[in-house]
C-alpha cells in the first residue's frame, strides 16, 4: 500500500493529542555517562517473556546510550514531578538532567528515580528504526512499585490523574 498517502506531522500530531499517555523517563548509563529522557511512548508488549516497548528519538544521546548500554531503566512518574519530565524532555543536558532528584541504580545497575511510581529495569532484547525513532524492545527483569498518582500527557499538558 505505498500508493496511499501518509498524513502530514502536523494532522497527526493533532490526532494524537487525544490519546492519554502515562509518563515516564527512559535512563541509562552510570555516573558522568547518565543519559536519558522523557517518554509517553511505553507500551507493553508481551507476558512471555515479559516486554516492553518505548520510542526514542534517534538524534537523542539517550538513544545511543541505550544501544551502547544494552540496558535501560524505565521510571513512571507521578504528580507533582512535571518539572522534572519537563527538565528531561529538553530544559537540561546530559549528566546535568539527573542534578535535581534522587536517583539510584537498579539491579541492571541503570538510573532508577527513587519517588517514581513504578519502575522497570530492561535488558535491550530489539531494536529498529522506523522513521525519525528508534524502537527499543526491552525484556523486563525486575520492578519496583511506589505510590502516588500517575502523570499524563493528554492535550499538550501534563496533568494529574487521580487514583480510583
């Protein structure tokens, strides 16, 4: 079907507006080679084994950090942390993005935030390009929960959902 016409970035930019999506950061690396970045692109993917999904743009440092790394860990945010999705998804650089919060390294020996609602540590299981992201499958060896109420991007926002 390559005759059919894709539609522009900017009417499916619009369209997905509407979906609500969890937010998260994606981080990798130890010490000085920290790198990583917000996501609303973690989907899961399967129970056996268990897999996960993300997207990461491919010009990001993080995602050549993951490919480098083999590992990743996934940190689901909560309320109250806006600004730290929003430092992560451009206001800082590299190491720096990490200098505000309390973060520990898991078991993969990656980059945890320790108040996040949930954690997710990855071993790289696939990976491939689609356009302008890489797609990262990450097989999942070991989480932690936490508490609070998760973050969304819904509309262009970052807003609070509450809790049932």
């Amino acid at each position: 079907m390559t005759d059919v016409r894709s539609v522009e970035a900017a009417e499916f930019r619009l369209a997905m507006r509407n979906l609500a999506s969890g937010v998260a950061i994606v981080a990798t690396g130890t010490q000085t080679t920290r790198r990583g970045l917000t996501v609303s692109s973690v989907t899961s993917l399967c129970m056996d084994p268990p897999c996960l999904l993300v997207s990461v743009n491919s010009s990001s440092e993080t995602h050549a950090a993951i490919l480098a790394n083999g590992r990743f860990g996934i940190s689901l945010l909560c309320s109250g942390q806006e600004d730290l999705a929003l430092r992560f998804a451009g206001g800082a650089k590299g190491i720096d993005r990490f200098a505000t919060a309390p973060w520990e390294q898991g078991t993969l020996d990656v980059p945890l935030l320790e108040p996040a609602i949930g954690a997710l540590e990855c071993v790289l299981h696939h990976h491939q390009v689609v356009g302008t992201h890489g797609l990262f499958i990450g097989r999942i060896v070991a989480t932690r929960g936490g508490n609070g109420d998760p973050l969304v991007n819904f509309q262009g926002a970052l807003r609070a959902l509450p809790q049932a």
